[in-house]
C-alpha cells in the first residue's frame, strides 16, 4: 500500500514538473532535481538508498534502447567522427585527468581509483540539453550529435569503470586492458547486432499490436543480458540493438504496430528519463549522511566538486577544437567520394551500358545511382550544416551529467579510502552541472542563434519533399491505371468504355490522388509559409482544411458521445466509430520529433 502510494505521488511530480516546466521554460530534470533534494530533506522522509543495479541494470537499457531507436541511421552516420571522438576519447581523456587531479589533490586514494571516479563522471547525459535545444531552435546538426554522443559514452564510462576497478583490486595490465576493452566493444556490437536481426524478425511476423509492443518492452534485456553474461558491454549492446531496430521498423513493421509502440514507448521513456532525475536529488540526504565527520569534509567535497566541474568544461572546451577543425577535412573527403561516382556515372552512361535489357545489371545501375544521390546528399548536408564556433561553444556547454554518473559511483569498490567522500563528490558534480548548464545554456542559444537556427530551411524542405511525395504518388497511380487496363486487354478483348465508365474511372482516380494529398496536410500546413501558392487573406488553404477538419470532427465526436449515452448502437459499434475518429485526428495533427 505504501509503495503504492508513493509511486503515485511520483507520477504526480514527474507529470507536475514537466507542465510548470513547459510553463516557466525550465527543462523539467533540473526542476525535479531541486524537488527530489527538498522533499529528500523533510523530517518525515526517510534516507533513501537505491541500489545502483537497478538504474544500471533496471532502468538503463530500456531507457538507451527507447532513444536508440529514435536516432536516424543516417544522421549517426553522418556525425559519426564527431560522436565517437566525444563519448570515447574525451570520455578517456576526461577520466585521466580527473584521476590525476583527485589523486594529487587527496594523495590517499589510489591513482586508480581516482581515474575510476573519472570514469564516472566523464559520460555526459542529454536529456535536458537536448530537451532545452529543441524548444529554443538549437542547430538539428549538434542536437544528433548529443543525442548519439549520449548513447554511446555510458558504455565506454562503464567499461573503463571495470578496467580502472581491477587495476584497484591489483589486476591491472595496459596491455590486457586494451585488449579487453576492444574486444567488450566487439562482442556488444555483434550481440546487438544479432538480437537486433531476431527481435525485428520476430515483431515482422506477429499481426497484433499489442503482442508487437509487449515483445519491444523485453528487447532492451533480450540485448542486455547475453552481452553481459559475455562480459561485453550490456547497454552498447542495447544501443546498436535500438539503432537496428529502428532503422528497420518503417519497412518490416506495421504502421499500427508502429504507431502503438511509439505512444506506448514514449509514456515509458517520460517516466524513465524524469523519473532518474527525481532519484538524483532525493539520494542527497543519504550520501551526505554517509559521509559523516570525517577528515575530508563537506566544504573540502564542495570545493573538490567544482575543481572536477571546472576541469570537465575546460577538458570538453579543449577538445572542441581539433574536433571542429578536423571536421573540415570531411567535407574534402565528401567532395572527392562525390567527384569519383560522378566520374563512375559519365563513363556508364557515355559507354551505352546503361540501355542494356538486363534486370541484374539494371538493379546494379540503380544501386550506384542510390550511392550516387546519398554521396551528393551527404556533400550538400556538410556544406549547409557545417560545424562552426557557435556551434562548438553550445557543444561545449552541453557537457550535464545524469544519474548514470551516480548509479556509477556507488559500484566503486568499499575497499577505496574515502569511498562516501568520492560518491557524493560524483552526486554534486552531476547536480552542479545540470543547474549550470541547464540554466545558462538557454542564454548561450538565444545569442548564438537569434532568430533560431535553419527555421526557414526545415520548412523549404517540407516542401520539397511534399511535393517529391505527391509526385510519387502521382506515378504511382497512374502506372497502376495502365497496368490494369493491360491485364484487361490480355483477358479479352473489351468493348469501348461509354461515357459514364470513363467518368467513374476518372472519379476513383481523383479520390485517390485526393487522399494522397490528405495524408500530407499537416504537412503541407506547416510549411504553409513557404508554399508557393497565391492565398487570398491570411489563411492559408491547408490551415482553411484543417480548421474546417477540426470542426467537423468535434461535431461527430459530440454525436457519438450522445448515441453512446442513448444506447441505440451496440459497444463494439461504438467503439469501432471512436477508433476511426481517433485516427482521423492523428492526421490532422502535425508530425511530431518522436
């Protein structure tokens, strides 16, 4: 009963925050941060210690598989020299020097254990930079690069927590370390991999979207387990199981399934990232009552955490450097891949290759021309996106750290002098960063990007890519008019079509290039300001459709409310009619991030 009711509460909180949050432009993990530490310090609460196998084993890979998934391929691809130099070897360098500082400042721990407290509060966490950059116009472009930085440092801070934890015990050889570290990455790749094949099988083939989105809630720990009963890393197993799985999902999914498991994973992901949060700052009162009075006090922790802070950001503002300017090799790169399938095109083309009658070989033109058009896209992508100063500056800024650093910190070994002393340094150095950053970052964007970043192009390219769509579709229908009056032909022969068949044809072919349109108007409304069409008044035709759309369909669903009240109709009839106006309003609804 009171478990329940304190989940209860929790929900409140979370659901509370993120509203106020929304209302006084705070991201809600920083508020619940503050709320979590005052509620943790009311004399009727108890200390709360939670188990850190539970965040990192419990909540950790549902909550990395629930933002893999989300993570375009093609943008991972993209930034992927960025990504890995952040959640790799910044985490690495981080670490290090965290390590030395420790160890010099308080000589008493070991260098090892030291650089094991680097490793836990090296990994950043982007929940609330990216929460904050998306609402105030942060460039799309540094947005991925957090997002998949954030997926894959947890696993290098996690496997250099372990080699750093056996050099403590006094099993430390750089040699073996090395080798043990590649190879933890291997086996997790190849185990996500793997169960990121079977799991998509598997949903491909189930018709019920319940069962689909029941078998996904178990996928995280279908990856997780076997990765770490191989003593690989668990949650990269979990992130490349997410990245796959998403990567496949719009072709070998159904769109109710797809639909189903986005709402319902979404509701997960709010508690989970929310939820971690409110933990970080109710665990304030026990860490701080573990540390007790001791040699290294409080004050000294409290200075020791904002040198660790300071050396952090100065680390993460070093590393910007290289890693912009190294960035502007890739375009050179880009420019000379695409230059080659240019070359490679003229000669197909100019040998008259091209015109052979061979469907193998034509499918293999159409493969070069795909690499061809991605290769020129992923030219224009790093000319229009590249990486400047301000957009270094807001990398920099974004370095927050979550309750993975806490989680983190409590598997040190108890055997480390200063154990509590070192937890509770890694617990203020996750809270300083989150209120720092979190409360100044906004102030940085705003600057940088005054009137937000690439507002105008996002919706260029809705249009270009509406009317690509609506091409398609065109294409597409008439190619299927043709192709059923050929199997006609080949049937039999069939007298002239009169005057009233041709009408109805034409009818059904208007209904569906109509639809196909339909699909694409909260599209189309969104873009409105771009569309190079004439409107007469402010309103344009799309918003006209969608308001008039609005008011019919609150009119059906007032009907039907007062036909359920009445009782004429059966339930199911009922509930069928609301299903299908539930599905309407979806469309009219502009497409959300997730």
């Amino acid at each position: 009963m009171e478990f329940g009711l304190l989940s209860v509460i929790a929900v409140i909180l979370l659901v509370g925050a993120s509203i106020v949050g929304s209302k006084i432009r705070v991201a809600a993990p920083l508020l619940l941060v503050v709320v979590g530490i005052g509620i943790g310090y009311l004399p009727f609460v108890p200390l709360i210690d939670i188990d850190p196998e539970i965040i990192l084993v419990v909540v950790l890979p549902p909550l990395l598989y629930s933002a893999a998934v989300n993570v375009p391929i093609v943008d991972f691809r993209r930034n992927f020299r960025p990504v890995i130099g952040l959640s790799v070897l910044l985490v690495i360098i981080s670490a290090v020097a965290v390590g030395f500082l420790v160890h010099w400042i308080v000589p008493d721990i070991p260098l090892a254990a030291a650089i094991a407290l680097g490793a836990v509060i090296s990994p950043t966490d982007a929940v609330a930079a990216t929460s904050i950059g998306k609402r105030l116009g942060m460039p799309e472009r540094v947005v991925s690069i957090l997002e998949g930085e954030s997926l894959v440092n947890d696993a290098t801070s996690l496997v250099l927590l372990k080699t750093a934890t056996a050099a403590v015990a006094g099993s430390f050889a750089l040699s073996s370390a090395t080798g043990s570290f590649f190879l933890s990455v291997s086996v997790a790749i190849a185990v996500g991999l793997l169960f990121g094949v079977i799991t998509v099988w598997i949903r491909s083939k189930l018709t019920s979207p319940v069962h689909d989105t029941i078998i996904s809630f178990i996928v995280p720990f279908v990856a997780f387990i076997p990765a770490e009963e191989l003593h690989a890393s668990g949650v990269l197993a979990v992130v490349v199981t997410g990245l796959y799985t998403g990567h496949h999902a719009s072709q070998r999914f159904s769109a109710s399934a797809r639909t189903n498991e986005r709402l319902n994973w979404r509701t997960v992901q709010f508690l989970l990232e929310n939820g971690v949060f409110l933990i970080m700052g109710l665990q304030l009162h026990s860490l701080v009552a573990q540390v007790g009075e001791s040699e290294l006090r409080l004050q000294h922790i409290g200075l020791l955490s904002l040198g660790l802070v300071a050396l952090l950001i100065l680390c993460r503002s070093a590393f910007m450097v290289p890693l912009i300017a190294g960035m502007q090799r890739v375009t050179r790169r880009y420019e000379r891949r695409n230059a080659g399938y240019a070359h490679l095109n003229e000669r197909v083309q100019s040998s008259g290759i091209a015109d052979r009658d061979d469907g193998r070989f034509r499918d293999r033109l159409r493969k070069l021309d795909i690499r061809t058009r991605r290769s020129a896209a992923d030219l224009e992508h790093e000319r229009e996106q590249q990486l400047g100063w301000r957009d270094g500056v807001v990398l920099s800024w974004s370095g927050m750290r979550g309750v993975v650093t806490l989680a983190a910190a409590q598997s040190i070994p108890t055997t480390v002098p200063y154990r509590p002393q070192l937890v509770l340094a890694a617990f203020a150095v996750a809270v300083v960063t989150l209120l720092l950053h979190g409360l100044t970052l906004p102030v940085f964007i705003r600057k940088l990007w005054p009137d937000g970043a690439g507002t105008g192009q996002e919706k260029a390219e809705l249009v270009s890519l509406s009317r690509d769509l609506y091409e398609a579709a065109d294409e597409a229908i008439d190619e299927a008019v043709e192709e059923r009056e050929r199997e006609l032909e080949k049937e039999a022969p069939q007298p002239p079509k009169d005057a009233r068949q041709q009408e109805q044809t034409d009818i059904a072919v208007q209904r569906a290039r109509a639809s196909a349109r339909s699909a694409l108007l909260p599209l189309a409304a969104a873009a409105a300001p771009t569309l190079p069409i004439e409107v007469q008044g402010a309103e344009h035709p799309a918003q006209t459709y969608q308001r008039l759309a609005r008011v019919a369909l609150e009119a059906q669903r007032e009907a039907l409310l007062e036909e359920r009240a009445i009782g004429r109709y059966s339930s199911q009839a009922i509930h069928a009619a609301e299903l299908a106006l539930d599905a309407y309003e979806t469309r009219l609804l502009p497409p959300t991030a997730h």
